[in-house]
C-alpha cells in the first residue's frame, strides 16, 4: 500500500471540496484530519469527541453530516458494518479490510490482487462501477492469541 502525505491529502481535500463546491471551513479541517490522524476507522462518535477538544461548540450530528459527505464526495468511505456504528476510512489508497469480529477492530490490508480485480463484461456492460470493496471477517491474530475465538 503506497503512503500518501499529509500534505498531499490536504491538498486533495481542499480541491475535492472545490469541485464538490464545499466551503473549506476549520471544522471540515479538523473532522478530515482526525480521519488521516488515525487507522482505527473511527465512528462518528469518535470523531466528535476528538474534534470536539477543538470546537466545543460542534455537534455530533455535524460531524456525522460531514463524514457522510465526505463520502459522498469521495474524500472518505464508510465501511461495511454488522449492526455497529458506521464507520469511517481517510484512507484513498486501494487496500481492503479486515474486521475482528470480537475485539471490533478494523485492519487495513493490503493484496496487490484484489486491487487488480478485473469486473466481468456483464457488470462493465450494465453499470458504471465507483469502487470494488473488499472486506474480510474473523478473528484477528491477537484475538486468537488470547484465546478469544
């Protein structure tokens, strides 16, 4: 999985909130950036409580509001969920995931050949395909450790 800056994915922020004509406002920042600070798919929920350090005015309906249009807008992804609160990836780059079913952690993986899954000419034919999402479930390593499974 290639890493891809900090810089950079500000950089592609500002631009994708331009085409999208969203403003770039300090609590978009720093919502964006509490994505891109962490690998643990966070939740909403998360979210607001980290961002809410900086803006003790900010709404947990904000926060989720802007993770889903951030989605919408491609600068994030809301991952599958089994009946928890949605979560969310920063993360642009092609990789997939792994959930634990019993810690609820989300691993981000990588396997150069499900980035290079090739879609059928039944699927290429009838639909225009945004995103191929791939996403494991099972016991983590450390779970399976601990004797957890």
């Amino acid at each position: 999985m290639k890493e891809i800056s900090k810089t950079e994915y500000l950089a592609d922020f500002e631009e994708r909130c331009r085409q999208a004509n969203l403003k770039v406002t300090p609590q978009r920042i720093a919502v964006y950036e509490e994505l891109l600070k962490t690998k643990e798919h966070p939740s909403a929920s998360m979210v607001f409580q980290r961002v809410r350090r900086k803006f003790p005015h900010i709404s947990l309906d904000t926060v989720n509001r802007t993770l889903l249009t951030f989605a919408k807008v491609g600068l994030a992804s809301v991952l599958a969920g089994s009946g928890e609160d949605k979560r969310f990836d920063g993360g642009l780059e092609d990789h997939q995931h792994f959930h634990c079913i019993k810690c609820n952690k989300i691993i981000d993986i990588s396997c150069e050949q499900f980035e290079n899954i090739k879609l059928p000419a039944a699927i290429r034919e009838k639909f225009t395909v945004l995103a191929k999402t791939i996403y494991f479930e099972g016991v983590c390593g450390r779970c399976k450790k601990d004797n957890c499974a």
